[in-house]
C-alpha cells in the first residue's frame, strides 16, 4: 500500500477536478479514475491509502485488507450512509458537493490512518513474535522435564502424561478457558522440577529408602517451587509444584492442607500423577492396568483425592484414559534414541 496514493472515483468534471486540486495541497499522490472503471478499479485501489468515491452509486464490495473509503453522495440520504458505513463498505459518508469536508475525511485519514494502521501491523508483528516465543517456551519447558524423567528411566515420558491427564480433568471439571488449561498443563509438566536437587543416589535407589531419605524426597516439592518462583510464574504453575503430594483428608505434605484449602489445580493434578504411577511399570511391582488403577482411585475419595475430581475422572471409562496415555506417549522418540542423544550431548 502507497500511504500517501489517494484514488478519486468520479466523472470528470467541474467538481471533481476541483477535489483533486484541493487534495494536491496534502501532498499526495491523486489520481482521478472515470467512473465508468469501477467493475476493474479494486486491484489498483488496494494500492492506494484512501478511495473516493464522489457521485451516484456505492462502492464495490471491499477488499480483504482495504484502503479507507470515503463516499461523497449526489443526494444526501441518511439511510444510505448509515447502511454503508454498518456494512463495512465506507469508513466515510457525506455530500458529493461538501467539498471541504471530503478534504478533512482524506487528510484524516492519510495522517491518523497511516499511523493507525502503522500500529496495528506493529501489534501483528508483536504477537507474531510472542507466538513464536510461546512455542519455543514450550518445547524448552517439555524438553527439560523429558530429561528429568530421563534420570530414572522407569518414568519416561511422565511428565507428558500427567500433563494431559491434567488437561482433560479440567476440561471435564467446567474449566473451559483455554488459557487456564494451558497454565495448569505447564505446571503439571513441571511439577517434578524440584527434583534437579535431589541426588542420583536417591531417586534411583533400588531398595527401599530410609527416613532421612524420605525426607529428602519430601522436599522436592519446596525445592522446585523455589526454583521457579522467581520467574513470576501464574499462580496455578507454583500451585501445582508446591502442593501436588498434597491428601483431601490432609495428611499430604509439604504442608499438610485439607480439602478446598488445597488448590484446585493441585488436587486435579494429584488424581493424574496417581493414574499414571499405578499404570507404569516399576522396579518394585509390574504395571496395573487402567481398570484396577480406577478400582484403586476410588477407593481413595475423599481420603487422598478430591471427591469431585474422582467423579470427574469417572465419567471416562478407563478404556479412554489407556487411550489418551497412548496418544501422548506414541510420539516421544524410542527410550534407547533419547538417552543417546543425551549422552551425546555432555561428552
């Protein structure tokens, strides 16, 4: 678009010379087309700021990405300007004879149009970039968790899996706002962050841990909330880090809180890391499958988990449940590839 083109639709005449003349003074570039051409003029109007259009008739139907149109009416009818205007066909209507005040409608336009319009594909830009930011946030965020799961090989792709068991849950609990959804599957992809800071020694153990273990285990928790709080997170990310081992009936830790005084991303996210630990595979037991894991969830409600977020769960058969943990997992690169290619990378 030429920001300073202005096209003045009309027959040749007395009047319209007078507006191109006028116009001139803006500095612009006028053109004045024969009305006769207005079947063939919108490709070339998309080339220019401002169109008038000045005589009988309404303008053609409007581009996708439209210069401003000013109408200039023979005959002055209320109802006709209003039906344009609504219509998105002109941005301005007035008489075909008020010369003047087409001469403000365009200057206007070509002064506080161009900057409007200057903006708004700065904002496009703007968000285009947040966009791309957003995505690459993403992949970083599940990419670290992927390799955290990867310090014990038992729990590949958890994360990933709770995430969208999360997801669905609150979906399924009325939390409609994709917003709020994509916040509480971020903090279910982090919630095991605190756990950089436990050793080796620890979370891979193969026997069974002491006390003082367990305490360290414990705070995980504390520790990758602290991790995070920094970054000025949403309230649902560090809710779900610090109060995921969390118990409805308060027996959880780190701090032991009771029913709805535990937040409800966390109490979402407890039913979905419980789901997926009874259906993995352990060192210690072989894995159950989603039935006997939804005999043993509800058998816990009200005790360890929120009684409305079982019935939640329960809505979906488990049938469903073993086919979302599928679909999540199907597309994460082969065990074996991964820990190559991590290997590879701290030599």
């Amino acid at each position: 678009m030429n920001e300073s083109r202005v096209l003045v639709v009309a027959d040749s005449g007395v009047r319209a010379k007078a507006l191109v003349r006028l116009l001139e003074t803006l500095e612009a570039d006028v053109t004045l087309v024969p009305a006769p051409g207005r079947g063939a003029l919108l490709s070339e109007a998309e080339e220019a700021a401002v169109v008038v259009f000045l005589g009988k008739g309404p303008p053609p139907r409007r581009a996708a990405a439209p210069p401003s149109v000013i109408v200039g009416l023979s005959a002055p009818d209320a109802r006709a300007g209003l039906s344009l205007i609504r219509h998105g066909r002109a941005d301005h209507v007035l008489a075909a004879k008020d010369l003047v005040g087409i001469y403000g409608a365009v200057r206007s336009e070509l002064f506080h149009g161009s900057r409007f319009r200057q903006l708004k594909t700065e904002k496009n830009r703007s968000l285009r970039r947040a966009r791309l930011l957003e995505e690459v946030y993403d992949a970083t965020v599940e990419n670290l968790m992927m390799a955290l799961d990867l310090r014990d090989v038992e729990t590949f792709g958890h994360s990933q899996t709770v995430a969208k068991y999360s997801e669905v849950l609150a979906g399924l609990l009325g939390i409609d706002d994709p917003a709020r959804r994509g916040r509480i599957r971020l903090g279910a992809l982090l919630h095991d962050i605190g756990k950089i800071a436990i050793p080796d020694s620890i979370l891979k153990k193969p026997g069974v841990l002491s006390p003082d273990e367990w305490d360290k285990i414990r705070l995980h928790p504390a520790l990758g909330y602290g991790l995070v709080k920094e970054i000025k997170l949403v309230a649902e990310v560090g809710n779900i880090i610090l109060y995921h081992h969390e118990k409805f009936d308060g027996t959880g830790y780190p701090s032991g809180l009771k029913g709805a005084g535990i937040p409800l991303e966390a109490r979402i996210f407890a039913l979905a890391d419980a789901l997926d630990a009874m259906t993995a595979h352990r060192p210690y037991r072989a894995a159950r499958d989603h039935g006997a894991a939804r005999t043993e969830i509800l058998s816990h409600r009200g005790s360890q988990f929120d009684p409305s977020v079982v019935k939640a769960f329960a809505s979906l058969p488990a049938e469903r449940w073993e086919r979302i943990k599928f679909e999540t997992t199907s597309h994460l690169p082969p065990l074996g590839e991964f820990s190559q290619f991590l290997r590879r990378l701290t030599r």
